[in-house]
C-alpha cells in the first residue's frame, strides 16, 4: 500500500528496505515494483492519491451513514480513480459486491464525478478494470445498494 506514495523512482530501494523489515522475500518486492510501474497503475498512484482512504457519507435514501476503507483513491481534475488490492488472480463476486458499495458511496461523496474502479491482483501483479455493469450488477445482488 506505501509503494504508490513513494516517486517512482525511488520505489525498489524502499522495497527492498521495506521486505527486509517485515521478512519477505525480495524477489516478491521487486516484482510489485515492477508491476506498480505499468502505465495503466499510473492514474491511481502519486500525489493526487492516498492509500487507506476513509470516505464517510450519508445515505440518501435511509439517512444512514455509511463508511468505506478504501485501499487507493486518486482524486484527479478527471475524475476520481479507485482501486483495491486483492490476492489470488480473479475477482469473486465478494470482491464486486465490495466495489460495487465503494462506488455508491462515491457517488454520493463526490456527486457527478467520473470514476474508474479497478482491482490489483498482487499475485499475478495484474489489473482487472471493473465497468460500470460489473458493479451495477453487484449492487443488485447484493444488501449493498439498499442499506
């Protein structure tokens, strides 16, 4: 999660210091690094993000408040760009459904914004872009959309 609020350029020795303190394998570290480096991680990574973002809003619908721990969020003149990230190397339902309230929230939050919802697979060190179906579909199958 620190590695998108460190400049590009100094990511690999911060790594590398970093998988030393907590005991992981450095080869592991430097393949995130690697991968952090894709131009299609760019927008939900630098100065105009934050790793471990809160977002509190009330609903409109109930008046209920709800809260969200977001992994990244980037607040760009754009639009706002959210992403998660996940082991293993595909979404699962959970996983949209969890989305899928992050984006209803943001929506809420930051009222007709753009945004664009991804998942970052640190296994397999791959992003999956979530459509607008994929987490509309979500929300209607799950307790999420209507809290």
């Amino acid at each position: 999660q620190d590695l998108g609020d460190i400049p590009e350029a100094d990511r690999a020795a911060f790594a590398t210091k970093r998988a030393s303190q907590l005991g992981l394998q450095d080869a592991e570290t430097q393949k995130l690094v690697t991968a952090l480096a894709k131009p299609e991680l760019a927008p939900y990574l630098g100065p105009a993000s934050r790793a471990e973002a809160e977002i509190w809003v009330t609903l409109q619908q109930t008046g209920q408040r709800g809260a969200g721990r977001l992994d990244r969020l980037a607040v760009r003149p754009e639009g706002l760009w959210l992403l998660d990230y996940k082991t293993g190397s595909a979404a699962s339902p959970d996983h949209l459904k969890q989305m899928a309230g992050y984006s209803r929230l943001l929506k809420q939050a930051f009222p007709g914004r753009p945004f664009t919802a991804a998942l970052f697979f640190t296994q397999t060190a791959t992003l999956q872009q979530l459509t607008e179906a994929d987490l509309t579909a979500a929300l209607h199958e799950s307790d999420v959309g209507s809290p």
